[in-house]
C-alpha cells in the first residue's frame, strides 16, 4: 500500500550542525537510515542555515565553525577562508553527508509532530514537499510507486523525535510603538545581503549583537549609520576565549533547565570588534520609545538606564535594519505541549537537549547547544539518550 505510513525508530529534522552531530552518533550505534531512521530537512541542500548566510559573512567574519564528529572542515575540503561561508559550510556538509551515507530526504518540511495515544506511544509525523516523493523508499514497499511523483503531505511513524531545527527560519523583530508607520524600508538581519544596497541611504542598525556590528561596519564607507540597542553593547577588541563562551553556556543552560526562554549563545559572547571596525561603528544610543513616519523618536529620557539619546530626540532615517536575532523554530512541535508558562521548554538530560515532558524529544542544537560546538557535542549525548529512551519502551517496564 503506497499510502501506508513509514514507521522508523527515529526521525531526525533539520540537517544543520546538531541534526548531523545527532544522526552520525545514532548511524554509529545502527540506527540504518532509512531502516530505523529518516533524515528530513526543509531546505533544498546541505548545510543548514549556512547556506542562507549574507555573502560578506566568510570564515574569517564567522564565531568559528566547529568540526562534525569524525571528519573535520580541513581534511573534508579546501578551505579558503575569503569566501563566503554560505559556500564554504554548505560544501563541508555535502561532502560529510556523502563520506558517511548520510541520506538526507529533502526539501521535506515536518508541518507537525504528534503523538495521538499519549507519552511513550508512537510520534505521527506529518511532512509536506518535493522530497516527500522517494522518501523511505529504501524500506520495502513504503512508498513503492510515489518515487518521483508530484509531491505529496505524508505521515511518518517514529518511536522518538530529534529536533534540530536550529533558528534561522524565525528572525525576531520586537514590537515597538509606530513600527507599521514607518514610511521607509525594514529588514532583519536574516534578509541583508550586501551593504551596496543602501548606498547613500540612512540605515538605522538595531541590536548589539555580532551581526549588528558587521552590518554598521559594512555599511559605515557607503551609508549613513545610526546604532541603537537595548542594552549597551559589550565591545571587546580581545579575541573571544573559550572561558567566555563556556561562561555564556553555563548562563543559557541554567535558563532553559528552568523552562524559560533561552538566550542566544552566539551573540552573548561578548562582541570580538576589531580596531578596524571600532573605528567604524557610530556612537550607540539607548533603544528608541517608537517609530514615526520618518524615523526613530525618544519621548521618556529619564527612564534610560545607560547612555544618552540622541540631542534632538530623534533621527531620520531610510531603513530600519533589525539586528535583533532568532527564535528557535519549534511551532510544529506545538501539538505535544512542551511549552512551559514563560514561553520556554523543559530539558534536562546530559547535553541539556531532552524534554523534560516527553523523553521521546531530543532537541540538540536548542539553548546551551545552539553554537556549532555546542550542537555537535549534543549529538553525541542525544544518541545515546535516544537508545535509552528505545530500550526503556522495549523494556519489562516499557
Ligand atoms: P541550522 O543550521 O539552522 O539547521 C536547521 C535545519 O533545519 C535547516 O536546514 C532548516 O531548513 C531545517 N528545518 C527547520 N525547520 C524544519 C522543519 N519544520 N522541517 C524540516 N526541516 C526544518 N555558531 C557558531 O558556532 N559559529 C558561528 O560563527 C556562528 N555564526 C552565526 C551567524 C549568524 C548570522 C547566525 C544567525 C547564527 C550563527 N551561529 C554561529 C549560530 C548557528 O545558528 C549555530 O551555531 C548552528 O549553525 C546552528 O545549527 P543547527 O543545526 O542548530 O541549525
């Protein structure tokens, strides 16, 4: 029967950093793919969110991408760190995913995740896209006859979930007064490309984050910038230590094993500016009370905890840029009730990746994990977590 669901130990989505760390240690433990386990990934090739970065962004620019389990970015490709990383990193992935057999099906986008008779029962897995056509094809009989037909919504049986669907595809803007007035140009960070686009433009910049920095660098010789935030930003022209990052986990792993909402590993790091591009940021102003049709407006000065605003009280200008950052992607996960009251989720376990609720969720690559090293180093632990969740439903208990 073509229509009959696929069913599989594990379902692995999303195919950046923590989703190939994860599959390679469960590939490693005979987790057959294709067999006992699907790889889905919404994107139409390899490399995660890397492969949507802005061209200016190299290796050189980057935080540091760390290297997969067991074949590092060197031995895996030639790398010049002058190109752009969306090539780069895409590149590595591809070459790591053919080294190991890591088939991925793709573009597939997992539009929910369930799990109908209850905690420790099967997940039913609903999929849609192009990829959906071959998909478990390898299994006898699943899918027979659907290969390279139009693309179809399927569903997916999985004793246990890993997510790892990374934050690329939820920019956060916040909600400020005035935001649906402002009569020029918004954009996130996530749809920047190129700093030509702004010549002789007045950009405001948002944020006091790594991608903050680099778009105000970036724009300084062709447009005019302005720069506010939230919090003052944390210049530091030393380079960044691992004592720093260890420190910023330690902070977001103590958040999410709270359930509240995780902050950013990346851009808590502290900021690595350059001299060069110290040189180049403009004076950072405390964050704006609204927007108006023409720019950006200070009404409440005394309420400011750092910094000053600008003397006039407001700047005008032609593009808001909001360097503001990313949500985890996690509404198809929405069915199974993670959620806690703050808005975050529940994880405990080695790599802090398994949701507290459901042992059945592994979610490498969310809170303390969400750098390249700390997604890769989850793999390893939500392999592991993984079969012991399997082997207690197939225990005398389970
Ligand atoms: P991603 O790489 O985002 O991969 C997630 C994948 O899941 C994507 O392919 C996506 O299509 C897929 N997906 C999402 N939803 C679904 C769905 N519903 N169904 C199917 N597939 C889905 N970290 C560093 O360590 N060093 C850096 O230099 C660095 N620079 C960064 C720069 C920027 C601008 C940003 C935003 C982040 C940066 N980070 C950096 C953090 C970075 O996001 C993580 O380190 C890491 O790359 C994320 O890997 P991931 O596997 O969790 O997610």
């Amino acid at each position: 029967d073509p229509g009959a669901d696929v069913r599989v130990d594990v379902v692995v989505i999303g195919m950046g950093q923590a989703g190939l760390s994860a599959a390679h240690h469960l590939q490693r433990r005979g987790y057959e793919i294709g067999e006992r386990m699907l790889l889905l990934d919404a994107n139409p090739g390899p490399g995660g969110a890397w492969q949507h970065r802005w061209p200016s962004l190299t290796l050189k620019t980057a935080n540091g991408v760390n290297d997969l389990p067991g074949w590092g970015l060197d031995d895996a490709i030639d790398v010049d760190e002058e190109i752009p990383a969306a090539q780069t990193v895409p590149e590595y992935y591809r070459a790591y995913e053919e080294r190991f057999g890591l088939r991925v099906d793709r573009p597939v986008v997992v539009d929910r995740v369930e799990q109908p008779e209850g905690v420790g029962s099967d997940f039913v897995v609903a999929v849609s896209g192009e990829g959906t056509a071959g998909l478990g094809g390898s299994i006898a009989g699943a899918g027979a006859g659907q290969a390279g037909r139009a693309p179809v919504t399927r569903t997916i049986r999985a004793r246990a979930i890993v997510n790892a669907t990374g934050t690329w595809d939820r920019p956060r803007i916040p909600y400020y007064p005035g935001i649906g007035s402002f009569a020029g140009r918004q954009l996130h960070t996530r749809d920047y490309t190129r700093a030509e686009d702004f010549a002789g433009e007045r950009v405001l910049v948002v944020g006091a984050g790594i991608s903050a920095v680099q778009h105000l660098a970036e724009l300084a010789p062709v447009a005019q910038t302005h720069w506010v935030s939230r919090t003052r930003p944390d210049i530091r022209n030393a380079a960044f230590t691992p004592e720093v990052g260890a420190g910023v986990v330690a902070r977001v792993d103590e958040r999410v094993r709270q359930g509240l909402p995780p902050a950013s590993v990346v851009s808590n790091t502290g900021l690595p500016v350059s001299a060069v591009e110290t040189g180049m940021l403009p004076q950072c102003h405390p964050m704006f009370d609204r927007l108006d049709e023409h720019g950006a407006v200070w009404d409440a000065l005394s309420l400011r905890s750092w910094g000053s605003a600008p003397e006039a009280r407001r700047i005008d200008v032609d593009v808001v840029l909001w360097a503001t950052g990313f949500l985890h992607r996690l509404d198809h996960l929405a069915p199974l009730g993670l959620r806690t009251e703050d808005g975050g989720l529940l994880v405990d376990g080695r790599a802090t990746t398994r949701a507290v609720r459901n042992h059945g969720v592994h979610l490498p690559g969310y809170g303390p994990s969400a750098s390249t090293i700390g997604a890769n180093r989850a793999g390893r632990w939500v392999a592991r977590e993984v079969e012991e969740y399997l082997g207690s439903l197939d225990g005398p208990d389970g």
